[in-house]
C-alpha cells in the first residue's frame, strides 16, 4: 500500500514523549511493504535508491499495533501507531478509508 501520510511523533524508544522542537507534524510519501513502512521525501521513483533519510524515517511494524486516535481531536483522519520498541506515531491520512485501510493493512503484518 502506498500513499500520503503526514507524521507526528509522539512518544520516543524508550515510551518516552518526544521533545518540544521534534513534534511537529511531517508529510510524506508512505510505502507499507512487507513489515516495514518507509516513509519517504517523495512519491516513488522506481529509477532511485532510498536516500538515507528515507532509511532513517522507516519504522518496522512488526508486532506493532495501529488503531484509530480517537483522542486525537485537532485534525481528521489520524491513526494511532505504536511500534514493538514503545515509539508512538500519529498518521494523518486523506479520508476516512483511506485511515482504515492503512489501520487494516498495519495489523495484518
Ligand atoms: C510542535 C508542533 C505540533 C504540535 C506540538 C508542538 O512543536 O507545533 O504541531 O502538535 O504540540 O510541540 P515543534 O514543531 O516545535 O515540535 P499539534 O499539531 O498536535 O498541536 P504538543 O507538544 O502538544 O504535541
């Protein structure tokens, strides 16, 4: 699955919230394959290698648990992600199916 995904991080590794200043929200170009979720600079490019940004910001979803942030009330659309090593994510997606479907594709890995 792939598609526009803005990002916020909210709580770090160690289940910790994450800094004033590292909060802020963040599109990108998001890419579910397999277990991971790259999220991306840009759409696609079959022709480019992932920059190493684009490695950095990839989270594994393995044993992760997304669902729908329903005490998220400043924007629509924003799921919950949080990961096996305690991080937190909030994703905002562009509708309603699109946040489900991105919800049902995270936990079926
Ligand atoms: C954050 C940024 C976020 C905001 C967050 C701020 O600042 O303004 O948009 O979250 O508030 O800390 P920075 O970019 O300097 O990290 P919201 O959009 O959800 O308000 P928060 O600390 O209450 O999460």
């Amino acid at each position: 699955k792939t598609g526009f995904l803005s990002r916020k991080i909210h709580a770090d590794m160690d289940g910790k919230k994450t800094p004033r200043g590292k909060r802020g929200w963040k599109t990108f170009y998001a890419v579910l394959k397999g277990m991971i979720l790259y999220l991306q600079k840009d759409e696609y490019k079959p022709e480019k290698n992932l920059s190493e940004e684009d490695l950095k910001n990839a989270v594994s979803i393995h044993h992760a648990l997304a669902i729908k942030a329903t005490e998220y009330e400043k924007k629509p659309n924003v799921l919950k992600l949080k990961t096996a090593d305690w991080r937190v994510f909030l994703f905002q997606a562009q509708s309603p199916e699109e946040m489900e479907s991105w919800i049902n594709k995270m936990n079926l890995v």
